[in-house]
C-alpha cells in the first residue's frame, strides 16, 4: 500500500490552460505520492497530455501552481523540469533518429572529457551499463536508434529517464506501439521504480492496463477533472463511464 | 523490449572493407572522383593529372569548399542557405575597403604588416554578424530559412555594390594576396615538414582511438587493419604533397624574382610551389569543423536537431540559439571564402562570388548531406566541391561547349542525390 500521509512528490493545483479560448485544462489539481502510480485516463483531448505537460516543461500553464517535494516550483522549459528530477517518456519517445543509443541518452547531459569535447566511449559504456540491466539483448550499440525496434527504441527512451536518476517519471502511452512481451517488460519495470520510491504519472488509454499497473487513477474528459479513484475500489466499467459519460460511479460519489 | 535475434550465433565472417572498417560511402565518392579525374586524364592526352593542373584544381576549389563545410551544418538542420555568394560578396567589399581606404585613412600605411589581418578580422565579423541576423530571423521569428536567404541573396549583393559604389577595388594588399592560392605557397621543404608532421597526427588519432576504445573494453579492430589505415592515409597525405611540390614555378617568374632582389639566378635553378596556403586554410577549416561535428556539444546538438527537432527541444536543447549559431558560421566561412577568393584575383569586383551559393549547396549535396537534414559529413562536402570542380574544369580543357558543361554539371547534382537515395534505400537505414 502507498503511504500517503507524507508531503506529496508533485501537486499540481487548478492548473488552467487554454488555447485561443478552448479551455484544454481547466482547475485540474492532481498530486503523487512517492512509490505511487497514478494513471492519467480520457479519452483524446481530453487533456491529459496537456496537463502532464506544464510538469514537463514543454506547455507553461495560464494559472495554478505547481508543487515538488511541497515546494512551489517555476517550471519554464524541459530543462527546468529535468533540475527536479522530472522525467519523461514521450509517447513518440522523443528520439533523434540518426544519433546511436548513446547519443540519445545523453542528449543535451553529455559526458565531456577534460577539455570539454564530448566524451563518446564514457557515454557508450555507461549506455552499455544501464541497457545490460533493463534490456540485456540489447546489442545495437553503434547503429542509429532508426534501426532498432519498437521496443528497443523504447527501452532507449526509459533508459534515459532510469539513467538521470529521475524522482518523477510521466510516462505518456508508454505501451502504444509494443507488443505483448514487451508490455510485459514496462510493465516489470515500473513495479521496479516503485520500490526503488519513484512517482510515477502514466497516460494511457486502456483502463485494463491502469488497473493492472497504477494505484490511482485520475479521469478527465473535456478539460476537467471527473474524478481520482483508487484503482481497487472501482471495476474497469466504472472506469469507462467516468472516461464516457464523466460521471463518478455511484458508490464513490459521497 | 526483447532483442529478437538474441541466440549468440557464430558472427559471420567480415569482409575486408568491413574488417577495415572503411565508410562505403566515402569510398563511393572517391570512387567517383578517380573515375572523372581518370576520364578527363585521358581526353586530354595527359594534360588533367599533370601537377600543374592538379594545383590550379586546389586552389579553385578552397574557396566553394570552405563555404560548403559550413552548408552542411545549415542542412543537416533543415535549413537552407542561399545568401552565400552574396554575403561573400560584401564581405569582400568590406575588406577591399578595409584595405584600400578605411586602414590608410586611419594612419596604416599602404603595405603594413597590420593592414591584411585587420581587414580579415572586419571581413569575419561582418559575415559572421550578418548570418546572425539571418539565424535570428529563422530561429526566433520563425521565418522559412529558404525565404530569409533569398531576400539575402538580394539584398547583401547589393549592399556590397552600395559599399564600394560598383566599383571594382583594387590591387588588394600584398600579404592580403598571399591567401590566393599560387601567390602564397610553403615552398617544397615546408610541404614535406607539414605533410609529415599530418602523418604523424593521423596516425596518433587512429591509434588513440584505438585505445580509448581498448579501455572501455569495447571490440577493436585487428591491428594489421588499423596498420592499413595509418598507411594509407599516410601515402594520401605524402602524394599529395608530392605533387603539388613537383608543380615548378616557372623560370622566368623565378628570374624575375631574383632580379628584383638584385640577383641573378644560378644556372639550372628549380623551384616547386607546395602547398598553398589557401589550402592550408581549407585543411584548418574541415579539421576544426570536423571536431565541432563530432566532438562538441553544438555538433551533437546540431545533428540531433535535424534528425528530430522536437526531440532535442524536449531535451533541453535550446534550437533557436543554436540556429542562431549555424548561420553566424555560416556567415562567417563565407566571409573566410571571401577572403581566398578576392585575394585569388588581387581585386574586388561586384560579381563575386556569383552563383556560388548553387556551387556550394551542390558540393553538400553531392557529398551526401540529406536535405531532409541530420546527415552530412565535412569530407564529403569538400569532395562534392572537388568533384564538381574537376567536372567543370575538366570539360573546359577538353573543350566542351558552355552550354553543355553547365547541363551536365546540373544533371550530375540530380544524379548524385538519386544514387545517393538509393544507396540508403538498399543499406535499409531510412
């Protein structure tokens, strides 16, 4: 069980978003608690992505406040969100496709020698370390990641997020273009980021999916937030009418 | 994530350009180079290979080149550059200026030592203050590349013309004249002590390669094949520096030489030119450009910016500065360009440096930069403007029509990229 008595990791209170007057987030307040998966649900534009976004630092919110470890925090670009420990695996993984697995995990945090030119053996041996313990076959070193699989690709993406000693991990469909074993090996991994204390926020689509993996779930449709339930209190049926109709299930709504 | 081919099967035996390790693609262009040169050598009964005309190729080719390494790092960001010839144009307005009016007026005397460097440095700093201008107009207001630079085509070479009044400026300052080519070389004992010594540096780079790679623990080559390398990389450097030693300045410019110094020329008396020092410029310029494409952040951020633009936004990469930067070196490596070419003809005339910005993107191209960006490679580049130099010349010495050089050379850049698209199609990368 998580304990939730302590600070939480991240709060994020009435954040507002609007582009040119649709209101694609509008008064989500979310938090997470170390050792916790909450699981983003909605349907698309729902607002999700978005939301998750202002913590990424890739949007910056219209109004609310974003909290880390209970600090008020200014979140302005990816690399403000990168100085908090907030990482994130991007549903298109973010990948620059001509660079090899190293390149990619180091981008923009390279390993650079003495005099200050980019250290390509140090990041590939450190590459090598971190894939040998989530991917073990992985065995494309020197290739441009546009020849790996899906699911080496995607090990890339975690591996670099596993590899900066991320606090936060948002993972955005981290699941959408893999296969059954390879979900299977997400699936292993975020267990492992558990234990080890991370929070770890995860959209996704499939509400099977987030009552396997996550603790809580936040549903929103239209902008707003219908409701954050624990995954063991509802069916995946109340799931899909909160993402459908928006409603809370009956004996959730006090 | 499972690896799909994770039973360890016996590796397959590798052939001895795998072995090698040699780049397929490089060897292709040199390929093709052999064959134009070798084509050309024997329509012209010998005359295309003889030193003489190897180094007038040289020194033709530094100034497109130079500007085609800095091409590379504008396309493989997905950005096009087609203001080249013109900023070219007006930086050698700028040090023609320099030179002739603004330094003498200012107290420096005509022939002081301090005059060539100075308009140099004014020269760079408005090149590289007017590519920055054009970055900024790309990266921070968002205007097509394609669109900026096309206004800059226009508007820089009429700047240029503004500047000096259309009139044609010169004769340029003398050690100015130096970075010409044929009027400034290192002579036949300084081209052997600079082309041992670049053996001796290709040869540490290979073998510290080697052992960074030893210990990390990461698979290394045979040492006869890293051998190969060293050793033809170094017969590549000697040869060249052979002939272009064996190109003989001529009797009657050596006597005249002698009479100025109030001598007279001993019976039998030779001389060979060596490198110039144009191309030892060109050789400093693909070498820093080379570590800045591979050994330094802004190169790695460059790459990665053209294969996925967005990917390097998200990792913090911040990529409107860093277009920004791109085509203030640009800008700059024109103004160097500038610099070789208007010392090349000992004056500056408005038409410099015309068309060269096409030169210059088909040197790129032809040397296989992707303009769908994230690929590119400096060498290449400097082929590409060799090859297309030794096509145009080559066909001026057989004596082929104007009109069909340039059919042919525009033929060849389309031919170029579509052997270029199907050599990736089959090597299955992208």
């Amino acid at each position: 069980m998580v304990d939730r008595s302590g600070t939480p990791l991240v709060e994020l209170r009435d954040i507002h978003i609007a582009f040119g007057g649709v209101k694609a987030v509008d008064g989500v307040s979310v938090d997470l608690f170390p050792g916790e998966v909450v699981g983003l649900l909605g349907h698309n534009g729902a607002g999700k992505s978005t939301l998750i976004k202002c913590l990424s630092g890739a949007y910056r919110q219209d109004s609310g406040d974003v909290y880390v470890k209970g600090e008020k925090v200014n979140i302005q670009t990816p690399r403000d969100a990168r100085d908090y420990n907030i990482e994130t695996i991007y549903q298109t993984l973010a990948l620059a496709d001509n660079l090899d697995a190293a390149s990619n995990l180091f981008l923009g945090r390279e390993l650079t020698t003495s005099l200050g030119f980019v250290d390509d053996s140090a990041m590939e041996a450190e590459t090598r370390k971190i894939m040998g313990r989530l991917n073990p076959n992985f065995r494309k070193f020197a290739s441009p990641v546009s020849a790996l699989s899906g699911g080496q690709r995607q090990s890339v993406a975690i591996a670099r997020a596993v590899y900066f000693e991320a606090k936060i991990l948002i993972m955005d469909e981290p699941t959408a273009a893999l296969g059954p074993q390879e979900t299977q090996m997400v699936a292993e991994l975020i267990q492992e980021l558990k234990k080890d204390g991370l929070g770890i926020f995860l959209i996704d689509h499939d509400v099977h999916q987030v009552k396997r993996l996550c603790d809580r779930a936040a549903v929103m449709k239209n902008g707003e937030l219908v409701g954050i339930v624990d995954v063991d209190d509802v069916s995946t049926d109340d799931l899909l009418g909160m993402i459908i109709a928006g409603k809370t299930p009956d004996h959730l709504a006090a | 994530m499972a690896d799909a081919s994770a039973p360890s099967a016996p590796p397959p035996r590798k052939s001895l350009m795998q072995t090698l390790e040699v780049d397929t693609r490089l060897l292709g262009m040199i390929g093709a180079f052999a064959i134009v040169c070798i084509v050309f050598n024997v329509m012209t009964d010998g005359r295309f290979l003889t030193p003489r005309n190897v180094f007038n190729l040289t020194i033709q080719t530094v100034s497109v080149a130079i500007m085609a390494t800095g091409m590379v790092f504008v396309i493989v960001t997905r950005h096009i550059d087609l203001s080249v010839g013109s900023l070219l144009a007006t930086a050698s307005a700028m040090m023609a200026m320099m030179q002739t009016s603004i330094l003498p007026g200012m107290g420096l005397d005509l022939g002081d030592p301090w005059i060539a460097p100075l308009a140099i440095l004014a020269g760079l700093a408005t090149g590289a203050a007017i590519g920055a201008l054009q970055g900024y107009l790309v990266g921070y207001l968002a205007i097509p590349s394609f669109i900026v630079t096309l206004g800059g085509l226009l508007v820089w070479r009429n700047v240029g013309w503004y500047l000096t009044n259309g009139q044609t400026i010169g004769p340029l300052d003398e050690n100015f004249q130096l970075l010409g080519g044929i009027g400034g070389t290192l002579g036949t004992t300084g081209s052997w002590i600079l082309g041992l010594i670049a053996v001796v540096v290709a040869c540490m780079a290979i073998w510290s390669a080697r052992r960074s790679r030893i210990a990390h623990g990461f698979p290394v080559k045979p040492v006869w094949a890293e051998a190969a390398m060293m050793a033809l990389s170094a017969a590549a450097i000697l040869g060249f520096v052979a002939v272009l030693n064996a190109y003989q300045v001529p009797s009657r410019v050596l006597q005249r030489d002698f009479q100025a110094r109030g001598e007279t020329m001993p019976e039998g008396f030779t001389q060979g030119y060596g490198v110039p020092y144009s191309v030892l410029l060109l050789i400093a310029v693909a070498v820093v450009m080379t570590v800045v494409a591979r050994r330094t952040r802004l190169g790695r951020y460059i790459f990665a910016t053209g294969g996925n633009p967005d990917a390097a936004e998200l990792s913090g990469i911040n990529t409107r500065l860093l277009t920004v930067k791109v085509f203030a070196i640009m800008g700059m490596l024109a103004a160097l360009a500038a610099v070789v070419a208007s010392a090349r003809l000992s004056f500056h005339s408005n038409d410099i440096g015309t068309l060269d910005e096409l030169r210059v993107i088909a040197a790129a191209v032809i040397g296989g930069t992707a303009l769908a960006g994230g690929m590119g490679t400096i060498y290449g580049a400097i082929l590409g403007a060799l090859i297309m130099q030794s096509l145009q010349s080559g066909m001026a010495m057989v004596g082929v029509d104007a009109p069909f050089q340039n059919i042919v050379v525009g033929a060849v850049l389309v031919l170029a990229v579509l052997v270029d698209i199907l050599y990736r199609k089959r090597m299955g990368a992208r």
